[in-house]
C-alpha cells in the first residue's frame, strides 16, 4: 500500500460502501486487492469517525452525514431572534413617494407597514411600488396601504422559531423577506425584525469564519 496515503484509501473505501453496502468486510478488501488484515485500521477509524456502521451479518454501511444535512443542521441551531435585523417600518398613511425614499435612505428592499401602536398591517416590496410608479398618477397622494399586501395575508416568523424554517418559508412563498412579530394576547402582531434573503446569505457566509 505504499504510495496511498489513508485519506485516499478512506475515500475508496467509502465510495464502495456508497455504491453497494451493505458490504462485508472480505468483500470490500477484494475489491480493494488488499487483505483484510490490512483493511481493518482503516474501517476501524472510519466507523470511530461515524462515517460508516456495522451490523453482524449485514457488514459495513454508509452512516455519515451528506453535506446536505449538514447544512440543515447549520440553519436549524440559529434562531430567528437571534440572526434576525432591524425592519423599516413606515405608517400606513406614508405615500408610495415617500416610502421609495425610505427604501432609499434605509437601503433596504422590502417596508412593513405597522398602524400607530407600531402593529403588522402589511408588507410593500421593491416591486409593489414600481408597479404603483408605472400608473404614474401622483405617487405623493397615494398611502401605501392601497398598494400593500395586507394582513391577515402576510407570511411572519417568530423569534423563537429557527433559521431553517424561516429560510423554508421565503423559498415556499417566494418572498424576499420575512416580518419578526411578537404575538399580543389580542392576536395582534408587533413587528420586532425582519430576516431577509441577506439575513440568511451572511448567515452561510459566517460558515466560513
Ligand atoms: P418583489 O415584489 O420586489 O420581487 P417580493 O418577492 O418579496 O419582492 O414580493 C412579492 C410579493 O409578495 C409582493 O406583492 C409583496 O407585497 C408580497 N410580500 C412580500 N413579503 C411578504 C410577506 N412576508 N408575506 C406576504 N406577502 C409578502
């Protein structure tokens, strides 16, 4: 085996037991054309490591995590509470004008607009107030309550939930962002942060760091 270094002798291993476990242990050593005393640190170490599983009589199997699931498990340890950002809000009586100069000045893509206690009552996007400019009526005189999506159909998340399920709401609805609400004993929803499609980009970006 001289000139094969273990993690090139791991990885052969492991694509056989990928491609045809559960396999024994003799069968894995012939295909590799080596013995299987020689064979047997390295399943020793793959199975400490959790790569690979034995069962008597069944032989080695795969049990590692695909990186797929280890990407799930990343989002799910974070809650929503503790990634999320600070939201723009604007009143329901602010003009479409007015709120794409906030858009502007907050440098952000996506208004929630909350009544005077500061509640949820509707969502304005990038998108909603080009369409309203299209018209090209008086954007001055319009409220943004005329062209929002409003309760009770806006998507929310709350703090205590985790970033997977948050990400999993923003591709299912094919929305950019994500009101944070604290529910009151009203039923009422306080806007308290948003997590966006940037939330969870810097999120995977932290993976690196
Ligand atoms: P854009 O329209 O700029 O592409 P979005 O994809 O976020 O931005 O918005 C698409 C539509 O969904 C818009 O009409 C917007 O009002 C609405 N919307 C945005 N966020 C939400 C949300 N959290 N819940 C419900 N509807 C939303």
């Amino acid at each position: 085996m001289a000139g094969i270094d273990l993690s090139e002798r791991q990885k052969d291993i492991l694509d056989i037991v990928k491609t045809a476990g559960p396999i024994s242990g003799e069968e894995i050593a012939a295909r590799l054309n080596v013995s299987r005393a020689a064979l047997r640190p390295y399943l020793a170490i793959l199975t400490m490591s959790g790569l690979l599983a034995a069962r008597p009589r069944v032989g080695y199997y795969f049990a590692g995590k695909e990186a797929k699931s280890l990407f799930a498990d990343f989002f799910r340890r974070y809650t929503v509470g503790e990634i999320k950002a600070v939201p723009a809000v604007v009143r329901e009586d602010t003009s479409v004008y007015d709120a794409i100069v906030t858009l502007f000045i907050e440098d952000v893509g996506t208004l929630f607009v909350v009544d005077e206690e500061g509640f949820l009552q509707g969502v304005v996007s990038r998108k909603d107030l080009l369409k309203s400019a299209i018209g090209s009526t008086d954007l001055s005189r319009i409220p943004v309550a005329v062209i929002m999506t409003r309760m009770p159909n806006i998507v929310t998340v709350a703090p205590d939930e985790d970033m997977l399920s948050a990400a999993k709401k923003i591709v299912d609805y094919q929305i950019d962002a994500l009101p944070v609400v604290k529910e009151t004993e009203k039923g009422k929803l306080k806007v308290i942060g948003k997590v966006t499609k940037t939330t969870l980009a810097r999120l995977l970006a932290e993976i690196d760091s």
